[in-house]
C-alpha cells in the first residue's frame, strides 16, 4: 500500500471513529437531556445538552457518509490494485499451476478479501476501539465500579468473541475457497464442454460431479452460517447481560435516575460497533486463505526469466539462429490432479509431460530474412515446442537461439514476442466486435488494412455475411473451429512481425478450404521471414527449407523433391496425403 492510500486509510479510520463517537455522544447527551428535562430546571441549564445533541446528530450522518466514502474508496482501489498485480503475474510465461477456473475464481472471488478485510474487519475494529474507550470514559467519570463492567463485556464481546469464531472458522473456511473454485471448474467443464459430454455420453457423469461439488460447498457454507448465527447471539447475550449488571451497580451505588440513565444507554449503545467484531473475526479466517491463495500465484515461479538489464531490442532485417537448442519441460506433479484446464501438454491434449525425455533434442535451425522453412513431424515431435522457445515461453536447458548475434534470453519477454509471434495454439477470443477482436494486433489499422488481413485469412465471405460489428462469444463459443482459427491467422497477419511463426494454420479446415487457404498463405508469406508448421504437405514445394522433427530431433531435412525421393517419415506421408486426395 501506497502513502496516497495509507493517507486515505488514516482519514477512513478517523472518519468511522468519529462517526461512532458522534453516535455514542448523542445517545449520552440525548439520555442527560431526557432525564433532566424531567426534573423540569431553567431551560438555560438545558442549552448546552440540546446543541449538542443537534451537533452529535448532524455529526454522525456526516461522518458516516465521510466514512463510506473514504473507505469503499480505499477498499476498491486495495481490490483493483491486487486484482492488477495478480494480472501481471501471470502475465510472464509461468509453470502452469491453476485451472482457468480456479485462476478466475482467484481473481474474483479471492480478491475481494482485500476489500473485507478494509471494509469489514480493519477499519470497524479501529472504530470499535475508539468508541469503546470512549463509553469507558464516560463510567469512569460517573461511577468507576460501572466502567469495569462494561470493559469487561466489550473485551468479552469484542476480542474473546472475534478470537473464538476466527479459530472456529479456521478448521473449515480454508477448504471453501478451493471449494468454490472446483465448483466453478465443474461448471466451467459443462459450460465449454457440453457438446463434446453430450456426444461422448458423459454429460449425465459431469452434472453428478458438479453437483457434489455444489453440495460440498453448500455444506461448507452452512457450517460458516452456523458460526456466524452463534456469534452475532453471543454479542447480543453479552450485551444485555453488560447493560444490565451496570444498571443494577448504578442504581445499588445510587447513581441517580440521570447517571442511570446515561450509564445504561452508553453501555448498550457503545456494542453497536462492537457486535460486528465477531462476523469480522469468522470472515478474517477466510480472508486469510484468499490471500494465501493469491500470494500462491504471485509467487509462482515464471518459465522464463527476464535480464536484470535487456539488451537493446535487434534492428532491421532479421537472422534467428537456433544452435543445438535442449528444450524439457517441468514434471507433471507440479499440476493439480485431474484438473481439466491443465492436463494438455505444449504438443497439445493428450500430450505427456514427464520430465522425462527432452521435448526439444538438439534442433539447430537458421532463419535468414526473407527465407521460409516449414516444420513438420508426428503429433508430440517438438514442433510447438520449438515456436514457445523462439517466443521466449519456455527455458531451454541448453543450446542457444540468437536474432541479429543477441542471445535472446538478453532480451525482455515483450521484445522477444514483439519480433516473433504470430498465430499460436489455443488463440483466445474475447466476447467483443469482430472488428475489435482483429485490431488486438492493430489498434491503428484501418479498414483496408483490415480486409486485406481477412482475405489473406479467407475469411472475407463469412466477414460480408457476418458484418464488422458482430459480437463474438466469449473464447470463440459463437464461431466454428475453422473460422477461430482463420481470425487468429488474420490477428497474426495484421500484426505483421518480422519473423512470422504459424502454427498449424490449416488446422480444423475441410480439405478444399485448407488447400485453398495454404496456398494463399504461402503466396503471402513470400519473400517474408516465415517458421511454418504444419501436417499438410501440399505447396511445401515452394518453401526453402522443409525440417522433419522426430522425438525432439531432427530426422531430416531439405527441400520437397529432396525429401519426397528418400525414404522417411515425409516420405511416407507424402505417399499417405496422395492417396487420401485420390
């Protein structure tokens, strides 16, 4: 936290404190004005009760609205800054350890601790302080033995209660944020996966596994509401018992019908900001998990590191080259068990990652401005793996990947992805406009530069018919396999890099629209740095350099008529592509 937001803090708690004593004042100086009014003295004895009585009354509205402000304003701007760090944590390439579920439930659900914790626990316990001092004050100056009693129910109420509904929370408020979050994974799997359940047969198993994850919470929940009710009974029990012995020490200590009177509603009123401590000791528990949990993220450790001081981004036409690069990737124990949302390799789903052989085995690869080289190989060869390496998203273990003579792990993440980049596994599509979703990669460009990118994609006649303006679904729910795909490749067009990286853009395409679609890309990509992978070999021909990855390594390299005449993995899948297409 800030000074700025330190110094708005400060003038919350002052604000909610004098807002309290206002209350406290009122309640004292109303019950000595009611009580000698009755004994009917000069109404100048009674002046300074009445304009204090008005000014405590305008007062605690005034304070209290100063208080709401100030401290929502503080709370919000706690909750906006934590969910901005988090943000940018997972912003670097990291290990993944979180379900895009989970990560949302974090992001959302956890991150509003850091409002309730300003909101209901901070600044009402400070306020409770104060006016509770206060009250004590007030025995203190009309009878002593009073005051003890009262300091013994508020520390009764305010601290032994808090402590005990927070130690009571702590057994089972740690398990209901995991909880919510595997609800939400449950949900999200029906959600973005009922099609594939529903053809699989499995939609009947997946609604059984969210419903118990829904009634695990439930259960969870019903326990916190428990607690809560016992707490908030306790608070009154205690007060009624407080406010009651002080009347009856006042009244055996004769204290008069106007001490009485001020004693035993300063007692009562002084537990209004004091009964919430409870609700705040049983959500502190809770609140401490949150937070826990969003330290988990923010402390994970990225897959990259980033130089203390990057060199200066590489200038002008461009030459990547990859010498003897070593990629492995992290053990699978570093992922939550059965976890939908992190169970697909770098290859793809299904794609093991055991810590085991390297994904990467020794790959050397030179791209000169202006030279295309396609990658092709079995499904778990290394081909994505080699692009997340050029694009920085992976460590290697050994081997190096240089632009223009610069190791690349001398550059910051951003400058690196800024060179290379292009169209990726998984493109993600927001719930926006067709237009916005394409100006990610261009936010200057203009419509021409737009259409140009869309016909590049084949995607101009679904554009016409569709219209600029038309809101996607959220991750491309609205859009078939092949259009995402096709907007991604437009996006990575758009954004015109000088080393293009394309990964696997016929993907998810019928065959006559894939060959259509590769032939006008390997039209457009002439004469530009291109790193192409892919599993169709149609118009490889034109390219200058055809790489053949087997197990991380490279089985064969050359041109198409080099490859085609040699036996081998191309081989073969050229002979296979021929007869398919017959």
């Amino acid at each position: 936290m800030n000074r700025r937001m330190g110094t708005r803090l400060v003038w919350a708690v002052l604000a909610g404190s004098a807002a309290d004593l206002a209350g406290l004042g009122l309640i004292a100086a109303a019950a000595w004005l009611i009580t000698r009014a009755a004994e009917q003295p000069p109404l100048a004895a009674l002046s300074v009760a009445i304009v204090a009585t008005r000014a405590f009354a305008t007062g605690k509205g005034v304070f209290r609205y100063a208080e709401r402000l100030t401290g929502h304003d503080v709370a919000l701007r706690a909750q906006a800054g934590t969910r901005e760090r988090l943000y940018q944590a997972l912003i670097p390439p990291q290990r993944p350890r979180h379900g895009g579920a989970d990560l949302l439930s974090r992001m959302v659900d956890d991150t509003e601790a850091v409002q309730d914790l300003l909101v209901r626990c901070m600044l009402p316990a400070a306020a409770a302080a104060m006016a509770g001092l206060a009250a004590v004050v007030i025995g203190l100056t009309i009878l002593p033995v009073a005051a003890l009693v009262l300091v013994a129910g508020l520390v009764l109420a305010g601290v032994a209660l808090p402590v005990g509904t927070a130690a009571a929370a702590r057994r089972w408020s740690a398990r209901i944020a995991p909880a919510r979050a595997a609800l939400a994974g449950r949900v999200a799997d029906l959600v973005h996966g009922a099609a594939d359940l529903a053809a699989y047969g499995a939609d009947d198993a997946a609604l059984d596994r969210a419903l118990a994850a829904d009634e695990s919470l439930a259960a969870l929940e019903r326990r916190q509401a428990r607690v809560h009710a016992a707490a908030l009974a306790g608070g009154i029990l205690v007060q009624g018992l407080t406010v009651a012995a002080v009347v009856l020490l006042a009244q055996g200590a004769g204290a008069g019908s106007v001490g009485t009177a001020v004693l035993a509603l300063t007692s009562l009123v002084a537990f209004e900001p004091v009964l919430p401590l409870a609700a705040a000791g049983e959500r502190m528990a809770g609140i401490t998990a949150a937070l826990r949990r969003l330290r988990e993220v923010g402390s994970a450790a990225p897959a990259v590191g980033e130089p203390a001081e990057p060199a200066p981004r590489p200038r002008g036409p461009l030459t990547v080259e990859i010498d003897d690069l070593v990629v492995r990737h992290a053990a699978r124990e570093a992922f939550p068990a059965g976890d939908p949302a992190t169970s697909a390799g770098p290859e793809g789903p299904g794609e093991p990652v055991d810590g085991g052989r390297p994904a990467l085995d020794g790959v050397s690869l030179r791209l000169t401005p202006g030279r295309r080289v396609a990658v092709v190989g079995p499904s778990g060869a290394g081909k994505s793996t080699l692009l997340a390496a050029l694009m920085r998203l992976v460590e290697p273990e050994s081997g190096t990947v240089t632009v223009n003579g610069t190791d690349i792990r001398e550059l910051s993440g951003d400058d690196v992805r800024t060179l290379m980049t292009g169209l990726t596994q998984d493109p993600y599509i927001f719930r926006a406009a067709l237009r916005d979703n394409l100006r990610l990669a261009g936010p200057e460009a203009n419509d021409e530069e737009l259409w140009r990118a869309v016909r590049d994609a084949r995607l101009d006649t679904w554009v016409e018919r569709t219209g600029w303006d038309t809101e996607l679904g959220e991750d491309g729910r609205t859009v078939s396999g092949g259009q995402l795909q096709r907007l991604a490749l437009a996006r990575a067009l758009l954004y015109d890099p000088p080393v293009l990286l394309l990964d696997e853009p016929a993907e998810a395409l019928d065959e006559e629209t894939a060959d259509r679609l590769m032939a006008d890309l390997l039209d457009v990509t002439r004469d530009r740095t291109t790193l192409l992978v892919t599993h169709r070999l149609k118009g490889l021909e034109t390219v200058d350099e055809i790489v053949v990855l087997d197990e991380g390594r490279v089985a064969q390299r050359g041109r198409h008529e080099e490859l085609v005449s040699a036996p081998g993995y191309y081989r073969d899948l050229w002979e296979s592509e021929v007869l398919t297409r017959r």
